[in-house]
C-alpha cells in the first residue's frame, strides 16, 4: 500500500475528500506512532512502504516505552490537526486504521493495536 492507496482506501470509507483523506491520513500515521513503543513504531515503519514510512517521526522523538492516548483524545487530536469536526475525524481514524488493519495482516496488527487503548479496536469495528 502507498500513501495513493491508502488515500483512496480512506475516501472510499468514508465522506471525506481526497485532501482531507490525505491530511487524516498524515495525522493519524503520526498520531499513531508518537503513542508506540519506540520498538513498535520502528516495526510500523518498516510494514509501511516508502513515502508512508517517512510520514513517521523520527525514533528519537518518542519514549522508548508506549504513552498511549485515550480514542476520545486521539479523535480530538486529529480533529485540531485536520481542521476536520469531530466525527469526520473519528470516521477518517477508524478508516486509517481498518487500512493498515488490511495491509498489515492479523499479526501485525495485533501488535500494533496491542499498544493502543481497547477503545481503538471497537472504533476500528464500526468501519469494518
């Protein structure tokens, strides 16, 4: 999956535009990796191809160990960054995630959702 696929697999989930996909997008790769593990935000990196990998802050910039966020607070994050009203923002997060749930295959995954409070799987569930 590239940043074109992952875009398009955004918009597709949701009513968001193709910039707005990409700008949700963005924020949630990064959101996402200031929450893991230095370890894990290393090995997300390495699952993401080219230009998704480098959307990921440099290793150190984080903790070494995992400072996850409550989905509520994330959302609110994304929505500050995007410009996005709360619920485009917690749709594009959901469907951020149900992409890289996709690309990354169940183990991968698992990992990555492992380090993140139980609330993102069940908003991930809502997007199918």
């Amino acid at each position: 999956m590239d940043q074109k696929e992952l875009v398009h697999a955004v918009a597709e989930r949701t009513r968001l535009s193709r910039e707005e996909s990409a700008d949700i997008s963005r924020a949630v790769l990064e959101g996402l990796a200031d929450q893991l593990s230095e370890g894990e935000a290393r090995r997300l990196a390495t699952d993401l191809p080219g230009m998704l990998a480098h959307q990921l802050p440099a290793p150190r910039r984080r903790t070494k160990r995992a400072q996850p966020v409550t989905v509520r607070d994330f959302v609110r994050r994304m929505s500050e960054r995007t410009g996005l009203t709360d619920d485009d923002a917690r749709v594009g997060t959901a469907a951020v995630l149900a992409a890289l749930r996709e690309k990354l295959g169940e183990e991968d995954y698992r990992h990555l959702i492992g380090q993140l409070p139980a609330g993102y799987s069940q908003l991930v569930a809502a997007v199918g």
